[in-house]
C-alpha cells in the first residue's frame, strides 16, 4: 500500500489517438485555493499534432476557450466511483490506497487517474514541485518494444527495478530507463523524466507492483518511492 500521499498543484491532461496509439500532452489542470483550472496547451507541438489526429477537446470543455474554471474538478471526477458506494474501499485498494484514505480530491485523482476505455484521456502529475516523501504508482512506457507477454507475465510481484539515464536517446534527451536485473523493461512516462532527474539526490526505489496487458501490449506497473 501507498504510505506517502504524493502531494501536486499540477496535472498533466494528456490524450491518446486512436490511430498511432501515441499519447499527447493537451492541457494542464492546476489546483487552486479559489478554483481549480484546467487550461489547454494550445501552440504547442502536441496539441497541434493531437488536432490532426482527431483531438476535439475533452467532453465538458470545449475548445473554443482556453481556460476553464467552473466546475473543473467535478467534471473530471464523475470518471471515478463515488466516495458513497459500497466498494469504494474496493476502488481505494485496487489503486494501493489505505481503507482509511482521507486525501482530498485532488490528491484522489493524482493517484488514480482518470483513464476509460471510451475516450483516451488520463492526468499525469508534474513532479517538478511534489512534496517528500511520496509514492507513486506508475504504468512503465514502452514495455511492448523490449517484453513479450509471457516475459512480462513471469516477473514476479515485489521485484527491484533499477533505473538508468540515457542521456544520448536520439528521441529524449531526459529519458529514463527502467531495469530489472540489467535487461531493460521500458521507460519513466516522458512527462516526469525532467522533474525525475532532479528528485535523483533522494532516496530512489523501484518495485514491480502488478503485471496485466495483452499479447499487443503487456503492461507492467511499478510503484516510485521517493525518501
């Protein structure tokens, strides 16, 4: 189980495309004392190249305007069980939070996302300003290019994962592998390679928490523990 909320003011909105499955990073959702805001990236590469592959904008907001500030947070958790159901506490230790979770909103949503089959859509924490120490669960990036899923299906729960710069990717300058016993295994979503690097003078740890997917795309997700 999680034991260190991790604490955020910033979510990355990012998008998947149907056609080249590729995920791309569209708006930010930040929080605020006053209102929570979610804002789109418009002029940025990303945003752009999401436009041509069918991006029309998250449901409730619109793209005619860039900035939302009503109802922001309420919107994007109508994607998550109410607090009021009976499995809630089902939901909570499905995403390796304690029973007893009392996080805010916001902080719910840092830990579990807001990904659905339907629509591609999921937030990713910028941790360029996170508090320590913190745990975050995370989906490793890439895993179909270097694991097949029998591979992936024989690791074994609890296992270390290291992790290693490669600072000459011809694609990612701030790449960051991950490793289990010297054999690559995937990569830190891109979005948190930049604030990963600075948080590298702490106390760093890795492990396989659970391992799911398809023969297309096997899945691995770790748990980061930062000390």
């Amino acid at each position: 189980m999680i034991e260190y909320l991790l604490h955020v003011n910033t979510l990355f909105l990012t998008w998947q495309s149907n056609s080249d499955r590729k995920r791309y990073l569209v708006g930010v959702l930040k929080k605020s004392k006053d209102a929570d805001e979610l804002s789109y990236l418009v002029d940025t590469e990303d945003y752009n190249e999401a436009l041509k592959k069918g991006f029309w904008g998250y449901p409730a907001f619109p793209l005619d305007s860039k900035t939302y500030t009503n109802n922001v947070m309420a919107t994007f958790m109508k994607r998550l069980p109410p607090r009021s159901r009976r499995d809630f506490t089902k939901y909570l230790k499905n995403n390796q939070l304690p029973e007893t979770f009392k996080g805010n909103d916001f902080e719910l949503i840092t830990h579990t996302g807001i990904m659905l089959p339907s629509d591609g859509f999921d937030l990713i924490p910028d941790l360029s300003k996170a508090t320590v120490p913190f745990d975050y669960v995370m989906e490793v990036a890439g895993t179909r290019h270097h694991l097949s899923f029998d591979e992936v299906g024989a690791i074994k729960i609890g296992t270390p994962v290291q992790f290693e710069c490669e600072d000459e990717n011809e694609h990612d300058s701030n790449a960051v592998a991950l490793l289990i016993d010297g054999k690559k295994i995937g990569y830190i979503n891109k979005l948190i390679c930049p604030s990963f690097r600075k948080l590298m003078s702490k106390n760093i740890s890795f492990q396989v928490l659970k391992t799911s997917g398809t023969l297309e795309r096997p899945l691995i997700y770790v748990q980061f523990s930062v000390r």
